[in-house]
C-alpha cells in the first residue's frame, strides 16, 4: 500500500483528482478512489512514456542515420537507453513534485506562524495597546475582504482613521454611465461597512472607528479632485444595534456622522427612485468635498477632572507594586502609582482626569522658577514590550499646547519606538518608558532645591546691562548654579554674550542646555532673532533645550519663537528677582 505522501504525488498527476472525484460520487470509499486515481496516474505516466518514447525514437531517426542503423542492428541497446531515458524523465518529474510539496509545506508553516504572532499582538490590541493596529487590521482586512485596498491608518488614542482606496467601474460599450455609477456607490457603501466592522472586531477597547474612502479624477469641469469622497465617524454603541447580515450598507452609514461627494457630476436620479437615492442626492449637494473634520464634542473645563487623593507618608510607594507587573495593575492602583511618582520627582499634582481607554491625564505644577511651570502628563498602560508610536507623542504636543501648558509628558509601561524617541528632540515632550519608571519607583526621590542669590552692592557693579563682561560671565555662572544647573563650560563672546552648556539633571524634564546669556539696554525688547542665533549654538552643541537671558525684556514674537525652539527664557525681572540685593 502506497503511503499518504506518495498518494498525493500521484493526484498531482492531471486527471486523476477528477477520476477520485468521480469515483467517490459512485459510492466508492476514499481507499478505492486512492487506487482508482493511482491507476489513472500510473497510466498517463505510462502513456507520457510512450510518447516520450516515440518522440525520442523519432527525433533519434530523423537526426542521427547512423544511430538509426546501429539501433536497427542491436535492439537490445536501443531498449536500453529508452528504459534509461524513462528513468531519468520520471526521476526529474518526481523531483519536481517533490519539491512543490515541500515549498507548499513550507508555506503552510509560514501562515502559521504569522498568523500566530499576529494573534500574540492582537492579544495586546484587546488589553488596550493600540501600536500595532495597523498590522492586525490589514491582516484581517486582507483576508476577509482581499479586494479593498488600504491607504493608511492613523491612531489617535484608540481611535483609527482609516483611509482606503474606492474602487472605479468603466462603462463597457453600449452601456448606460448611471449604471456604472449604481455599481460604484454599492461597492463604496459595502466596503466602507466592511473596512468598520474589520476595525470594530479586533478589540472591544476601541469606542468609535473614522473611514474615509479616498478617490482621485478629472471633474467634468476640468478640475482635479484627489481627497474623499465619504467619510463616516461610527460609534461602537450604535454599530453593535444593527444586524449586519439582513441591515443595508446605507441605512447603517447614515446613522453615523456621514460626509458624502462624489463629485461624478452625474444627472440626479429621477423622483420616482427609491427613498435612500433621494436622501444620497440631498447629501452628495450639501456636504464639503475635501478637508473632512470631526470637531470633538464641547465640554466644560472641569468637566470629568478630579482632584487627586492624597496617600498616608511613610508608606513608600514602590513597595506595594514590587514583583508585580505595572501593565497588569487595576486602573485606579496605577493612578495612584503615577501620581505617587509625580510628587516623587518634584511635581505638584493639580487634577487627573480618565479619559475613554485607560489613559490617565493629569495638569501637574513643577516648581522651578526657570525650567518649572505648568506640565501636562499622559500615562497609559501598555504591555511591557509593545512599542508606542510617534503619532501618540504628537497628539501630546498639540494637546499641551491646546491646554495652555509649558510642556507635556508621556509615562507608559511599554516602549517608545525609536521615531518617537526622536521626534521629541523638535517637541516639548519628555518621555518615561516603563523602564525608566520602574527605575525611578525603586530610586530615590528628587531633590529640586534652587537659592536665591543675595549680592552685596559693596564695590561691585550690580546692573546687568552695564557691568564688565568677565563680571557678566560671573553673574551668568552663580545664577545658573543657584538654579541647580551643573555648568560643563562657559566662555565669553564678542558683542556682549556668555554661551555656556550646563546640564539640569531633573530625571524627566532635564537634559542638557545650551545657554546665552548677552546684555541689552533695560529698555529695549529683545527680537525673535535672538532666539533663533540661540538655535544655531544649540546645533554646534549638540543641545536639544536652551536657556536664553538677558537684562531686558522680550518681544512677543520671540516668545512666540522659544515655544517651537525649545528655548527657555530669563527676562530682567525674573533674573533680579533671583538675584536680590542686601
């Protein structure tokens, strides 16, 4: 009895899948199909031989007289090469099967095997890690639905925005344009309804799905068009009412936030249509064609914030969460580890919020007359190894910026991608990954003491403006010193400056600065240009931040300027202020 391997190699050979197919509808058993089909295949190999065989002996007569005669005169010889060539022709065809089992074995692996560590990430999609969302859905999307082409996908918190390519259906000749039209609009609605209930379906912590359908053309008017042609915003509590198999694909859309222009420019469909063709016409002549946009709902400004609660001292807070997982601890336990860390580095907890999705945002103080003032910090549980994008470190930018605040930071107990890491350099964003936080947990607390200079007016010169450089230089050196800066070097430059490099050794929102320090007249407002000359030395320094003072005050663009730069400002009051005299 052949083995099973063997038996596949043989209905690989053509007819016989179709003589087993026959034979089994006769009544036959799947053992008697197996040789009725190993028969089949024996026999076309045999046949394949035979003319083989003649071919050869053709070939053989036509070309080499001489090979014929001899083959005439010994036909043992003769049978023997054609016995040899059947061997070598039947060994290479088994070859070749052999290896076209093994490359579809191999393959069957490597499904497997993606499709395993696919599932390993969607496990960490359910628990609320959204970094690899795009991955899973365009895995699941190409294999329930592999005609929908896919643009991009962009995550804000745990909302996706997905961007897909609508489909094009050309007139054939003879054929209405209505009805191609008829089959575009099916085709969008049905794939948009798909694309949503893709996303919907990996994960229960997603609470609302954006779809655009984008599309590019010539107008009738001549103009090009390249943007969306609809765009829905669904909420999962109004998704999960509708019964997907017996609902149309319209009738559930329009019961979202739907935006629709085609821009076809065909005639409208007559009134005697249906209903929906009707309300579609309404909505394809008043919504906007291009720059879709969600506005989130208003809110009050305290509306879902919440002072924070102030734990019993002497109870250190990493002991409660050593040999635990800070991924797996329950939302309001992790709360009260972050805002333990906050006053743990120096931060002075204002309110928390919980925003839908697990994450917690929080306005802390930190209390430092130059590097100090209002911070707004995001934290999120993540498993330990899934990474966190850069579009996320985004989002906190343009939110700290939105709330007013001076910087933001992002505490997770995942991973920072190495983009995200690096775009930080360009915001004002600092980041706590979950190893740095467990790190700082066990380690102690920071110490965030800065002075207040008393300057002895007894034969000095005590205005800023006015005094030598070398004293200038002095000056600049106490006070960065008194704010806790560790200064590296510091040198003197023509035109009045100081430019030192002095590192703020706070453990989130330190780093190294480069400083300029330059005298102006006390009444003359310092320009943008400053602050942009402060940028080519934080380049030749290679400084991220710095530290801009001077004796004066600043102009509003050059404020406007240190926000976007990365540029911290010491104006006259704040510098004498910080440097009283006896």
């Amino acid at each position: 009895m052949l083995s099973p391997l063997w038996i596949e190699r043989f209905l690989k050979i053509p007819g016989a899948k179709q003589v087993k197919q026959h034979l089994k509808r006769q009544g036959h058993t799947e053992d008697e199909a197996n040789i009725g089909a190993v028969t089949a295949a024996g026999l076309v190999i045999f046949l394949m031989a035979l003319l083989f065989n003649s071919f050869l002996f053709g070939v053989l007569l036509a070309t080499f007289n001489q090979f014929q005669a001899y083959c005439r005169d010994n036909g043992t010889e003769a049978m023997g090469i054609g016995i040899f060539s059947t061997a070598l022709f039947l060994a290479l065809v088994f070859q070749y099967l052999r290896k076209s089992t093994a490359l579809k074995a191999e393959a069957q692996r490597k499904a497997q095997w993606d499709r395993h560590k696919i599932e390993e990430k969607r496990d960490y999609l359910r628990r609320g890690a959204m970094g690899n969302f795009e991955e899973i859905f365009r895995f699941y999307l190409s294999e329930k639905h592999p005609g929908i082409e896919v643009k991009t996908v962009h995550v804000v918190g745990t909302i996706p925005r997905i961007r897909f390519q609508a489909r094009r259906f050309n007139s054939q000749v003879g054929e209405k344009v209505e009805k191609n039209y008829q089959l575009f609009r099916d085709s969008l609605f049905a794939d948009t309804l798909h694309v949503m209930e893709t996303a919907f379906g990996l994960s229960g912590n997603i609470p609302s799905v954006m779809v655009d359908a984008m599309m590019n053309f010539i107008s009738g008017k001549a103009k090009y068009y390249d943007g969306a042609v609809l765009s829905v915003k669904a909420q999962r509590d109004v998704f999960e009412h509708f019964d997907l198999s017996k609902a149309q694909p319209f009738k559930v859309l329009t019961s979202f936030d739907l935006r629709y222009r085609d821009g076809m420019e065909v005639q409208p469909l007559p009134e005697e249509e249906n209903k929906n063709a009707r309300v579609l016409e309404r909505i394809k002549e008043r919504a906007p064609k291009l720059n879709v946009h969600y506005a989130a709902p208003k809110t009050k400004v305290d509306d879902g914030w919440e002072k924070p609660v102030l734990k019993e001292e002497g109870i250190p807070l990493q002991e409660t969460t050593r040999g635990k997982e800070l991924s797996s601890l329950p939302l309001a336990q992790f709360q009260d580890l972050v805002t333990g860390f906050l006053a743990k580095m120096s931060f002075e907890v204002l309110k928390v919020k919980k925003v839908p999705g697990g994450t917690l945002q929080i306005q802390a103080d930190f209390r430092h007359p130059v590097v100090g003032g209002s911070f707004l910090i995001l934290a999120r549980q993540y498993p330990e190894t899934a990474p966190v994008h850069a579009d996320l470190v985004r989002e906190l930018d343009e939110l700290a910026r939105e709330e007013a605040c001076k910087r933001g930071v992002y505490i997770i107990t995942g991973r920072f991608t190495e983009e995200a890491r690096n775009i930080t350099r360009k915001m004002a964003v600092d980041l706590v990954d979950g190893a740095l936080l467990s790190a700082l947990l066990e380690g102690p607390a920071y110490d965030g003491r800065w002075s207040i200079r008393t300057v002895d007016e007894k034969g000095v010169a005590t205005d800023l403006s006015r005094m030598p450089l070398m004293n200038f230089e002095r000056e600049t050196d106490l006070f960065l010193k008194s704010m806790g800066f560790r200064v590296e070097k510091i040198r003197r430059m023509t035109g009045g400056a100081v430019v030192a490099v002095a590192e703020f050794p706070h453990p989130v929102t330190g780093g190294k600065f480069a400083v300029m320090a330059r005298q102006f007249p006390p009444e003359e407002r310092v320009s943008a240009e400053i602050v942009s000359e402060l940028t080519h030395v934080m380049t030749a320094e290679f400084c991220y931040r710095g530290l801009l003072m001077v004796p004066s005050d600043y102009a509003m663009e050059a404020r406007a300027l240190s926000r976007f730069s990365g540029v911290e400002l010491v104006d006259r009051n704040t510098w004498e202020n910080l440097r009283r005299h006896m």
